[in-house]
C-alpha cells in the first residue's frame, strides 16, 4: 500500500513540475512596421501568453533588447540608421525567456521597408539615393492625347503632395496630387490638374489605381478627368513604372472630351504621409 501511494506521489509531483516548468510561450505580434516620417523606426509589439522578457533578433545585427524586466506587453522602436541592412526587407524573430529561464523562439516574421527608402552600408544615410532619386524623379511622363479632330503629344509631371497610410508602408491608401501636363501644338498648351488617387495593391503586379481630378488650361478650359493607373514594376525600390488611361470632360459643354494614354513613374518620394 505504501508503495502504491508513494508512486502515485511521484506521479502527480512529476506533473506539476512539467506544468510549472513548461517552456512553450505563445508569441503574437501586435503591430510590425516603418514608420514613413523622418527619422524612419522600426516599431515592434507583441504580447505573450506568460510573463516573460524578450529579446529581438534582426538578421545581420545583435540581439536587442526589448523588455527587461518579466511582462507580457512588449514594445521596441528602432531607427534604422541605426541597424545593418542591405535590402529592402527586416527579418525578425522574438526570443521570450520565461521566469524558469525557458526560451521560446518564435518563426521569422518579414516587414518590407516603405517605398523610396534604400539602406545600405555603403551610403551614408542614403545620400546617393536621395540624390539620384531626385534627379530621376524629375523625368517628365510623355502622354499621347486625341480628340474629335486632331491628335497631340505632351509631357506630365504630377507630385503627390499629400499620401496616406492605413495598413502597410510600401504604397499609400491614396493621395492627393498636382500635376502639370504641356501640349504640343496646341491652342491651350498649359494644364494643371489636382485630385485624388486611390490606391489598390495587387498580386501579380503593383497597384491598380483610379482616380479623380479637376483641370484647368488657364483660359476657361476647365472640367474634371477621371483615370485609371496601372503600377507594373518598380525601379531600384524607389519608383513604380506605370501606364495610364484617363478622359477628360467638361461638365456643362459636351462634344469637348478628350482622351490620354500615359507612362511614367511614380513615387511619393517628396510627399508628406499621413
């Protein structure tokens, strides 16, 4: 009889030492981004099912500290001039070290870094970007026009003014515009246009995105413009090669549309995100 209670003692002993002293810890992640203003950061959170401290490991860096003291809540914000990257993505994984000294490793998870941001070790701060990002976001788009009677070729710079983020950083939700467009022997050779363009990410290729804008040649030739923009294939991570369609329209004169085929390139290089 003693034998069998003290078996049944070592029994229930074992398993509550195995519960106590279990290492699996659940790790999920809360928010995982860049932020697109200046200085850009990391920002990381995440929660685990116990009290833990964490520790952040980036492929090509250190480990990094997050939480030193045991919590479940944890957050770090890194600037990345400040991390060893090489190309246009972060991979991370969370180490979560419970208070019996166990460790828990989490899969790698992967954060694309915003359009227009390149970090390399060989540049200081992404001078050389800057730079010739500026220069090649100058290249005017050549667009072909047609009416009723007569055909024109002309060139289109638009500069998105103002962008906004919702979920993800590699393109906007959308953003506001200006764009200046000069037609070749034509009667009204100046246009400028301001409007809204929405943004929908797709596989396969980069975006879809229409929109809408008003116009003005200056001279009493106004209207509005409706458009949709294709993103193909992005450049050095930096611009999106695009094409695009749009008609433009008088509201209160019919018989004055006119239509546009595009190509160009965009990015929100020098806008301010919201």
């Amino acid at each position: 009889m003693r034998r069998i209670i003290f078996i049944l003692f070592l029994f229930l002993n074992v398993c509550i030492e195995a519960q106590t002293d279990s290492p699996s810890v659940e790790i999920f992640v809360i928010d995982s981004y860049i932020t697109p203003e200046l200085p850009n950061k990391f920002v990381l959170s995440f929660f685990t099912s116990d009290s833990c401290t964490s520790t952040l490991l980036i492929k090509g860096n250190k480990p990094i500290e997050v939480s030193k003291k045991i919590s479940e809540d944890h957050k770090i914000e890194l600037e990345l001039n400040k991390l060893k990257l090489d190309s246009t993505r972060i991979n991370y994984s969370i180490i979560a070290t419970n208070r019996n000294g166990n460790e828990t490793k989490s899969e790698e998870f992967v954060v694309d870094l915003p359009q227009g941001l390149v970090i390399s070790d060989e540049q200081d701060d992404g001078l050389f970007s800057v730079c010739l990002g500026g220069i090649v976001f100058a290249i005017p788009s050549p667009t072909y026009l047609w009416m009723k009677d007569e055909n024109h070729f002309a060139l289109s710079k638009e500069i998105p003014l103002f962008s906004f983020y919702s979920s993800g950083y590699n393109y906007p939700a959308g953003y506001i515009g200006v764009e200046y467009s000069y037609l070749f022997n034509s009667d009204s050779k100046n246009f400028l246009r301001a409007g809204y363009k929405h943004i929908f990410q797709v596989s396969g290729i980069k975006y879809i995105s229409p929109g809408l804008s008003y116009f003005t040649d200056f001279k009493g030739f106004n209207g509005l413009s409706t458009e949709l923009s294709i993103g193909l294939f992005q450049i050095q991570n930096i611009f999106t090669f695009y094409t695009r369609y749009r008609y433009n329209f008088q509201t209160n004169i019919s018989g004055t549309g006119f239509h546009e085929i595009s190509i160009g390139l965009y990015s929100n290089f020098f806008s301010l995100n919201f």
